[in-house]
C-alpha cells in the first residue's frame, strides 16, 4: 500500500492508475480466495446509495 499512497501523493495519472489497477486486482483476488462474492456484497450495501450519505454517487469534489 505504501507504493499507492506516493503514487496518490506525487505520482502522474498514470502511476495513480496503475496503483489503483494493483489495488483492484489485490482486491478481487482476496475475495475469490475467501469465496466472497464482491458484486453481491456491494450491491448489498451500496445499492441504495452511500450508506454514510445515501446518495448515489460521490457528491464530494475530488480536487478540493
């Protein structure tokens, strides 16, 4: 995670991504070890919007 949080910090778009896509496939590969099914788990919680807010979409500005 540390390669993510300087890439967040001080890294181009594309080193952002690339952590973000690393992050993602960490992720997914958790949940397949784990038999977690992550659409159904976040359909489950995030399918009537944020459950912090209840909106939708992510209402905060990214660049503030």
């Amino acid at each position: 995670m540390s390669s993510l949080a300087s890439a967040l910090r001080k890294g181009t778009r594309e080193q952002k991504e690339a952590e973000l896509a690393n992050v993602v496939a960490w992720l997914v590969t958790r949940a397949n070890i784990n038999n977690v099914d992550l659409t159904k788990a976040l359909e489950a919680k995030y399918a009537k919007g944020c459950p912090g807010s209840a909106h939708l979409a992510s209402t905060r500005n990214p660049r503030a």
